[in-house]
C-alpha cells in the first residue's frame, strides 16, 4: 500500500505588480499518519510559551517578543527526520517578459508551482496537497494546478495526487510551519534587516541545516532544500 504525503503549500509576493523584487513558493511535507501528532505537538509549544492553541504561527508576527517561541518551532522541525521543506525562489521578477514568450503571469505561477512540487512527488506515493486560500481567483487556480500537476506527472485518474484543496492556515499548524519557513527565505532574499529577531531565525536555519541560504542545494536534498531560479538561456 502507497504511503500518503500531506503537502502544505504557501507563497510570498507572487503577485505581478506588487512592488516587491523577489518571490518564492514553499512547500513543507510529511506522511499523513504523522500530521495530527505534529499538529498537537505544535498546539503544545504554544502552551509552553503562554500562546492560545489557536495563535497563528506567522512569519509576520515574529518579534523579539515572540523570538523564544519561534527558535523552539524551528528546533522542532529539524529533529522530526519525516518533515522536509522547499523552497523554490525568484530573486527578480523584474526580468519577466510575459509577453516575449507568449503567457501570462498566470501560466509563469503555474510552471513555478510544477518545478517546486517536482522533486517532492513521486509516482510511489499518495499525495494531498494543501494551499493558503490568496484572493478570489484562488478556486480557479487550484482547478488549473491540480490539473497541470496530474497531468505531467501522467496521473489522469488522479491517483497519485488525490487531493488538492484550499485550507484556512489558521486551522492547521503544520501550514502555519510552512509559512514560517517561507517568510524566512523570503525575507533573506529581498535583504531586509529591520527585525533583529527575524534575522535571528534565518541564521538559526541556516545553522541548523548546514546551508548559507545563498545557493540552491542538491536536488536530493529533504530536510531543507532549496533552488534559486533563474532563466536558462533566455527562457522565462
């Protein structure tokens, strides 16, 4: 029997026009089995640090504060071996040229979702993947992706990606993990240095997985990997 792979997927600046330089998709995952234990252990270093279970884990709310709280959550994901992370980042939207290669930022996202799922799907396993709801075109998307998805993978019967469906981030702390992780490359890539706590925690990641953050790492990689995106040979 297959094993299921919760996938819990979320996003920083992807918009066209948002004024932001840099974007980045991320993607946490883990088995099925193990996504309650996770989440309640989650709920559980909340209370340890005086939060309500139902405090969001955002990457937003990092402050000095809340710096205790948020070392203890990236202490935990490195010691769970089943948890990994990828990232999948665009240093400069300024270079797109939609038009020249004939699609829309629309088809652009899709196929930075498909190069970010790529190396975590396997045709072995059994995937439901979960996406932060964004806006009002989010229903649509998700029809679009999960087709696009099933379809490169050759999964038309959808077996293989069973499940793709929008969540509330609020309801589900491993979402929440994933947002973390995310905010934290995000904001290394656009070289912010305002929020001394926050930095903190990049170099906290850093440290933690052996990696400067700067460079993409193998493809293989679980715990943390990470792939910096830039147009080959002209292609975008």
């Amino acid at each position: 029997m297959y094993e299921i792979i919760n996938i819990y997927c979320d996003e920083s600046c992807h918009l066209e026009n948002d004024n932001q330089k840099s974007m980045v998709l991320g993607a946490l995952w883990c088995p099925k089995v193990k996504a309650e234990i996770y989440n309640n252990e989650i709920s559980e270093i909340k209370k340890k640090h005086n939060l309500s279970q139902f405090f969001e884990i955002k990457w937003s709310k990092v402050s000095n504060a809340k710096v205790d709280f948020y070392r203890e959550l990236i202490d935990y994901y490195f010691i769970k071996e089943d948890l990994g992370f990828r990232a999948w980042v665009i240093p400069d939207k300024s270079i797109l040229n939609h038009d020249t290669h004939f699609q829309t930022h629309d088809d652009w996202y899709y196929k930075m979702y498909f190069y970010l799922l790529r190396n975590i799907i396997s045709s072995e396993q059994i995937y439901h993947i979960y996406l932060d709801i964004k806006d009002s075109r989010s229903k649509e998307k998700l029809k679009n992706l999960h087709q696009i998805l099933s379809n490169v993978n050759y999964d038309f019967n959808r077996s293989i990606i069973q499940k793709m469906q929008h969540v509330h981030s609020h309801d589900i702390c491993l979402l929440q993990m994933s947002d973390l992780f995310l905010g934290a490359i995000s904001y290394h890539f656009r070289n912010l240095k305002t929020n001394s706590a926050k930095l903190d925690l990049i170099k906290r990641i850093a440290n933690k997985s052996g990696f400067s953050l700067n460079k993409s790492t193998l493809p293989t990689e679980k715990k943390l990997n990470l792939f910096i995106w830039n147009p080959v040979n002209g292609e975008i």
